[in-house]
C-alpha cells in the first residue's frame, strides 16, 4: 500500500490513546479533552481493580491514532515504544485489537520509539490475516546513534530495525523523506522540520555514524524526526510530535506554514525539554503563546521542570499531561 502525496481531508472525530509513556497516573482529574486509564476501564465494564489490570510505564512513547469521517474509520500506530513486553501489555489491557491498525508511523529512529516495531507488525498480522502492514519512515533514521557523556565517552544507542528485518516482519516499508497523505486522506506526515528559530538546536551531545568503522559525526538537529498532524473539523489541527528533538516551537511553526489557513489546536508528545534543553524552556513557553493553543499534552521527555513551567506560563485549562493508559478525544 503506497501513500498518496496530497493535503489531508478534515476528519469529523479523532481519538488518541497513549500506548507507551514514561509515567502513569490513573487518579489526578483531567480536562474535557481527555478521559484516565481509571474512567477509561470503569466507562468499558471495570468494576474490581488489580494490577493486573493497569498500563504500565517505560521511557518511550507510542500512540493509538483513530480517526472518522462520515462511515470511514482509519487507526495508525505512532511509535512502538522500547520494547514489546510494555507495547504488547498495555495494547491488551486497553482493549485495543491489533487488526484495526492498518499502518505504522515511526517518528525518527532512536530505540524509544521504534524498539517493539517487530513485535508489533506480529500482533498486528496475527490478527489481520498476515496482511503486510504499511511502515513509514524516513530513510535517514537507520544510522546508529550515541549520546556523548560529560567526559567524552560514547554511550551507543541500540539500532532499529533496518528495512529487511522490517519486510522479514510482514512490513511493507514506505521509506521517504518527503511529506505523505497516508491511504484514506486522513492523517498527515510531515516532510523534514525546518530549523527557523534562534534557541532550538536539537539534542546536544548527539552523535551518529554509518557503520561500524565509520568516524562518530556530530547529529543534534536528527534530520529523520517527522510529526502527524490530523485536521479535526472545527477545532483545527492536532500536531503529534513524538520527542521534538527539532524543536517544539520548530515543529509548531513548520506545521503552521503547511497549514496556514487552520488554527493548531493540540500538541502531543515529548516535547525534549529535559537535561541540556531545560534551558531552552523560558523561551518556549513564552514562544507557545502565540500558537493560542488549546491542549498541551506534554509527554515522555518533555521533563518535569518544563511541565511546571508549562503550567505556570499557559495555564492548567491547557496543559493535560500525558501518561500511559489515558486517552485524548477531539
């Protein structure tokens, strides 16, 4: 299945169900926007709970996307998440059938979001006849990657799939860098990001090569890192931005200029305002003021100082933090 390379179609409703994040919280309130693991269990039946029955956390991100339009449905996965156990337990205990999804988006290529691909395209084509599964990604994110230390040290990264193993998978690998419609007219995929502003410079201290042998070259800005924006009618865009390592205020700014006639009304994802980029995190919450946006949920790498800092510069009515097991309705 190929995607098609035209603008998306508004949808009348969106879902979005957090499969992998770094924490749960089933208990704090949440904004109308969005609906707990708790409420989400007691809503489909639930009435005695264990911890057999709970998501679980782990440093990553992946996502559920549903959409509708008239009688059309179309899901897609964002990232896998690091690993299956996670991925495969919480897909479960939400209730969630593999079948239903009918392709994969990786966001770039680091093991924390692409480290359960296998094991997902399994569960999916086990459920779905062994029908091959669209995996989308861009071809620059196979490269392995390391993070250098304080001292100097590399501390490589684990690789991703490559795209034999993926096919070996049942996987049919569109592999592009240019932007996508993907098959239904539903769900955008961006092109590259562009860099435009002066305080976003990517992740410090990253690293990547070409083989084994290869000399380590310098990669903060992760040129492979790629959103899914989905125009929900009425409300305006909804932009998932797995890690930003591009940059939030980037990624926001780049999906205005493609969109330029629809507000964004909702940002997901992990955000990268940790460790060196805690401070970069004034200037984007003040840079987030002019998005007006009306849900900010912050995920995975976003870090606590920055979930603080957003709370206090736009407000508890906007930011609805993301854990696994919650689910974000539009």
């Amino acid at each position: 299945m190929s995607a098609i390379a035209r603008r998306p179609v508004a949808v009348d409703r969106l879902e979005v169900r957090i499969l992998v994040d770094n924490a749960v919280d089933m208990l704090s309130s949440t904004r109308p926007s969005s609906e707990s693991e708790l409420a989400g269990f007691f809503r489909r039946g639930m009435r005695l709970v264990g911890g057999r029955c709970l998501c679980c956390a782990a440093h990553g991100f992946a996502c559920l996307v549903t959409a509708w339009r008239g009688e059309a449905r179309h899901s897609v996965l964002f990232d896998t998440g690091p690993e299956a156990d996670i991925l495969l337990r919480n897909i479960a205990r939400l209730g969630v059938d593999p079948g239903t999804i009918e392709g994969i988006v990786l966001s770039h290529g680091h093991f924390d979001h692409v480290g359960a691909l296998t094991e997902a395209l399994d569960a999916i084509r086990e459920a779905n006849d062994a029908a091959e599964v669209p995996v989308y990604v861009h071809p620059g994110m196979f490269r392995t990657r390391a993070q250098q230390m304080a001292g100097g040290e590399m501390v490589v990264v684990e690789d991703v799939p490559d795209t034999q193993t993926m096919r070996a998978h049942g996987a049919d690998v569109v592999e592009t860098s240019q932007p996508l419609v993907l098959p239904g007219g539903l769900f955008h995929v961006s092109g590259e990001i562009a860099r435009t502003t002066s305080f976003e410079r990517g992740l410090p201290g990253h690293f990547a090569r070409t083989s084994r042998d290869a000399p380590w070259e310098s990669d903060p800005l992760i040129m492979d890192e790629r959103y899914l924006a989905i125009d929900v009618t009425g409300k305006g865009l909804v932009v998932l931005s797995a890690c930003s390592h591009a940059g939030l205020i980037n990624v926001l700014t780049d999906a205005r200029t493609n969109f330029p006639e629809t507000p964004i009304h909702a940002v997901i994802g992990g955000f990268h305002l940790s460790g060196a980029n805690e401070a970069i995190i004034p200037q984007t919450v003040e840079a987030l003021l002019g998005f007006d946006l009306s849900v900010i949920a912050a995920a995975h790498c976003t870090g606590w100082r920055a979930l603080v800092a957003l709370a206090a510069g736009l407000g508890e009515g906007v930011l609805d933090p993301s854990v696994a097991g919650k689910t974000y309705q539009f």
